[in-house]
C-alpha cells in the first residue's frame, strides 16, 4: 500500500508519537511517583535478603515477598505513624502554653544579652505552627485515604517486582540505554548509593538522635525521646542538624541558671553528637559509598516539598541517582571513544 511518508518521516513520527504518549503517562501518573519511588528504593535494600530466602532457603517467592514487605511495614511505615502521633500531641502542647514560651524567650535574651525583638519573633514562631503544623495535622485525617492509596500502590508495586525480581530486572537492563557492562556498573553504584542513602545516612541519624535523647536524660532535661526523636530526623541534614535541637535546649537552661546542665548538654553536644557525625561517615564512605553533605543539603531542600518528610530521603537519594546516571554516561562515551580509536 502506498503512504504519503517516507521511511524517515515514518520513524520520526513513530518516535515523537512514543515520546508524546510516555508524557502524558508521567503526567498522568505524577501522583504515583512517590509509591513507585518508595517501591524502588525498598527493593534496592531488601534484594539482598530476598536473594538469600529464595536461592539459599529455597521459599517460594510468594512468601518472601509478604515476609519482606512485612518487615519492611513494621521498621520503616509504622516508625512514622508513631512520630507523627508524637508530633502532633506535641504541638498542641506549644500552641496551648504561649505564656511560658513567651518567659522562655525573655530568659534567653537576658542571658544572651541581644535584643531578639522576642514578641515579633515569638509570634511568626506560632503562626509558622499553627499554619504548618497544626494546620497540616488538622487536615491529616483528609488525607488519610491518599497517604493510605500511596502506601498500598507502593506495596502492591514492590510485590510483583520481589515476585517477579528476575523479569523485573531483565526488563530494566533490556531497556537501559548502555552496554551490558555499563548496565552492571550503573546496578552496582545504584545499589551502594541507596544504601549510603538510606541505610548510611539512617544509622547515623539514629545513631545522633539516641545521643541526644541520652544527653537529655543525662543532663535532666525533660522529653528526652521526643527531643531525640525531632534529633533523628534532623540529623539527616549533616552538621547543622543536631545542635538544632541541643543548642536552644542548652541555651534556656543556661538562661535558668542551671549552669552544670547547660554547658554539660553543649560539651555533649559538640564533642559527642556532633564528632560522631564525621566518625560513622568515614566508615560508611570506607566501606559503603560516600555522599558528600552537598548532595544531602540539597536533596533534603527540594525534597521535603515534593515528598514531604520522606524527602529527607528522597531528595539526596535522586540528586544521587542523577550524578551517577552522568558518570555512567561519561564512562559510556569514554569506551565508545577507545573502541572507535581500536577500530
């Protein structure tokens, strides 16, 4: 049959047609991104353990996949819910006590000696909470059937990619954009980045919110779990995330005289919780992956607008993911340029 294209307009048009569908589906599919991304992420760090119960304890792959989701539910979902639990009980303690707050500040600006201009500052303090916290937590039980859509589809997405693990990951190396050693260093490099990530940047964290919560209780400060807790999640952001927490706590204290708690709490602080930041971090680049604290500022800034909390997770792990999608493009180009000259 004759066509009114050639064979070149054919494949240009085929090819612009193929790309016009695929954005449409992302677009379409933009609320899904956070499912498929948390799905991904969980089977990069749990591949390992699904390995050993299929190959080595010979399971069957159904029940591996439940048993690893089940795990992954109780150590990873079910945290969150606690903390936001926590938060929120937490929250509605400060927006209630606006007088002792409004003392605090006026003992830390004595002791300080710097005029804060406290009332102004304590007022944006309670706006920022009442419209980001409070607020955000007065509209959770709207959301609640979204965040529930979410955490289904992202486990109902990684059950079918541990059951069907092996088409799962011939699919992506058929379709990625390298040769099959550049496929395999991209797989490797994937891997130890989620895990610095997400495993690296975690233990360290609990490692510094378990710290705190000790020099609290230590140094008798009240709600020293809770403080810990805010600590966890903060720490994700290196250097500055922990004294974020100690720093204040210290500095009211101080401005109580309570002078032993106070500089015990910042002696602590700087030369325990802080130092153990840089410790496990060699450790972790030694024998893991490194991910220099640039890369975690950053991802954590655009990440927690997009994800939420989880984008203290999220954000570092793609701006990760991105600059090693640019070095395995590098070193494609870089084998492509010796097999020419070769040639």
């Amino acid at each position: 049959m004759y066509s009114v294209f050639s064979i070149r307009q054919r494949r240009i048009l085929v090819i612009s047609l193929t790309v016009l569908f695929g954005a449409f589906l992302i677009y379409a599919l933009r609320g899904l991104f956070s499912a498929f991304l948390g799905a991904s992420v969980m089977y990069v760090l749990f591949r390992p353990a699904l390995i050993f119960l299929h190959v080595k304890k010979k399971w069957p792959r159904w029940l591996c996949a439940w048993v690893i989701m089940l795990f992954s539910f109780l150590i990873l979902v079910l945290p969150f819910v606690i903390v936001g639990l926590m938060i929120a009980d937490k929250t509605s303690i400060f927006l209630e006590n606006k007088e002792a707050i409004t003392s605090i500040f006026e003992n830390v600006q004595e002791f300080v000696g710097v005029n804060f201009n406290e009332q102004d500052l304590i007022d944006k303090a309670f706006t920022f909470l009442e419209e980001n916290l409070a607020g955000g937590l007065g509209n959770l039980l709207n959301s609640t059937a979204g965040l529930i859509f979410t955490i289904s589809m992202m486990y109902f997405l990684l059950y079918f990619m541990l059951y069907s693990y092996k088409m799962f990951e011939q699919g992506i190396l058929k379709y990625m954009p390298f040769g099959s050693n550049q496929s395999e260093l991209f797989a490797l490099e994937m891997r130890n980045s989620t895990f610095s990530n997400v495993l690296g940047q975690g233990f360290i964290a609990l490692v510094q919110g378990a710290l705190v919560a000790l020099g609290f209780h230590l140094f008798n400060y009240p709600d020293a779990l809770f403080w810990g807790t805010i600590s966890f999640f903060l720490s994700f952001l290196p250097l500055i995330g922990a004294p974020i927490v100690f720093v204040p706590a210290a500095l009211i204290a101080l401005a109580h005289g309570n002078a032993h708690d106070g500089y015990g709490l910042l002696l602590w602080g700087f030369l325990l919780v802080t130092n153990i930041d840089n410790v496990l971090r060699y450790f972790i680049s030694k024998y893991i992956s490194n991910t220099h604290p640039i890369i975690t500022i950053v991802g954590v800034i655009i990440g927690i607008p997009i994800f939420g909390i989880l984008g203290l997770v999220f954000g570092p792990l793609l701006i990760s993911w991105f600059l090693l999608l640019l070095h395995v493009v590098e070193e494609s180009n870089k084998q492509e340029l010796i097999n020419g000259d070769a040639g």
